[in-house]
C-alpha cells in the first residue's frame, strides 16, 4: 500500500511553440522555477522588514543590493556545483553541459559557495563585515530551500529509497516501487524547522557568525538525516557503500558550524 502521488503538471502554462531558423521551441513557466521566484519574493519581503526593524543598520536599497547578488549566486552557484559535484565526468567529456541548462540540475552546496561569494562582495561594497551580512541573510534561507524543495517534489524527482512506510509514494520516474517522499521531510526540516530555529536563536544576542554558524549546523544535520533515506544520484551513488555525496558535503558545514557557535568571544 502506498499515497498516491498527486500528479501536478509541472508547467503552470506554456506559450508558443515558436519556430525560428527551422528549430522549435516553446518556452513555459515551470513550478520549479515558480517556486523560486516564492522563495526569493518571501526573503525579499523578510529581509525588508529586518531592515526596517534595523535602527538605521540596514536600508532597503542596501537589501534589495544584496538579494541582486545572491541571487546570481544561488543560480550560477546552483549549477557550476551541480555539474562539478555530480556530473564531473559528463563535464569532461562535454564542458558545454555546463550550459545545458535546460536538462535541470542544481547543487546547494554550490549554490551555498554562490551566496557566500556574494555576501563577501557585498560586505566589502557597504563596508561590513562579512558575518554582519551573513547573519543578516541566514534566518531567510530556509523560506527559499523549502520552495525549491516543494518545486522537486511537483516535478517528481530527488525521491527517497524504496520502503514499506505507509506514507511511501510511487513517483512517475521511480519505478513501480513505493519510495520515502524525501522532498517533503526536507521541505519540514530545511524549510519549516530550520526556518523557526534561526528566526528564534537570532532574537537572543551571540556574536558575530553564531546566526551563520547555527544555520549551517542546522541544515548540516537535517541533510544528513534526509541523506539516509533519499536515493542517491545514480551517476553517483554511495561512497563506501552507504555515504552519500550529500553527507559528504554536509559534514565540514556542521563542523565549522561549531567552531562559529562555540569559539571565544571577540575573534570576529
């Protein structure tokens, strides 16, 4: 026995086809990328009112600044990781997928590297530190996290391992065998759990990173957990017969993560 996956067209609706040098195409509005468009509105409007509520730290010119750049590094952070941490061999033997855009494929983690590079240019361009931006930015992450998780889940993909739990789903893509619904315990911890953590560690007064370390030991910890019953990418699979590249790449962000939360006051 098992849920029946509730099968939502992922395009919203789809304009065209077009013909243009004897190639058609129809270009669409997909859920996914609705979803992101969600997620980067929500931060949009959270990061407003923290800006508000600032005392004259922060302005909305400033923030609307920063989730310029952030968002360049969410989408090019997304796939460059994506491709590198996935799909290395493809890349080698194709570097023009890198552009293949169309195909899907988006990283976290690279998105992560993505943001922290804005962050740092942002910080240098108002003239913060990086951990003031950092901190700043943090407690909306999982708004945009959990939509992207709900766009996965709509599309039918990053599904879970085969398993008898009476809330297993059968996705289109995943054989006719019912599977954990990875994307919606990811949408409840990375998105709904770790969203009400950092909104209630902030509100207390830590030093500067402890918001950017409890954020990265949070989303660590959550990934991991999911990481035990979501199915590997295929191309990639399990390292030493049960890690994945997920875990892997969740590990050094909940140890450096403590280090942000535990180290001794002032080192800034």
């Amino acid at each position: 026995m098992a849920l029946t996956y509730p099968h939502i067209d992922p395009i919203i609706v789809s304009f065209g086809p077009f013909h243009i040098f004897g190639e058609s195409f129809e270009p669409a509005l997909r859920w996914y990328g609705f979803m992101y468009l969600v997620g980067f509105v929500a931060a949009m409007w959270l990061l407003n009112r923290y800006a508000d509520r600032s005392k004259g730290l922060w302005n909305r010119d400033q923030v609307s600044d920063l989730l310029f750049y952030a968002f360049l590094g969410v989408i090019l952070g997304g796939r460059i990781g994506y491709v590198l941490f996935y799909n290395f061999d493809l890349f080698l033997a194709n570097p023009l997928y890198l552009f293949k855009i169309t195909e899907g494929g988006m990283s976290f983690h690279g998105g992560m590297i993505g943001v922290i590079l804005a962050m740092w240019y942002i910080a240098r361009k108002q003239g913060r530190t990086f951990f003031q931006v950092a901190d700043m930015v943090a407690p909306v992450v999982p708004i945009g996290l959990g939509a992207g998780r709900i766009g996965n889940f709509i599309n039918g993909e990053l599904w879970g391992r085969v398993t008898d739990v009476p809330w297993a789903m059968v996705f289109p893509s995943g054989g006719p065998y019912p599977r954990h619904p990875s994307q919606l315990y990811e949408f409840a911890l990375e998105g709904v759990a770790l969203f009400i953590l950092l909104n209630w560690y902030k509100r207390k007064p830590h030093q500067a990173g402890a918001v950017s370390g409890m954020f990265l030991v949070g989303y660590g910890i959550f990934r991991c957990l999911v990481e035990t019953v979501r199915q590997p990418d295929a191309q990639v699979g399990f390292f030493l017969s049960y890690v994945t590249m997920g875990q892997i790449l969740s590990i050094p962000m909940i140890l450096f993560g403590l280090y942000l939360i535990f180290r001794k006051q002032g080192n800034n």
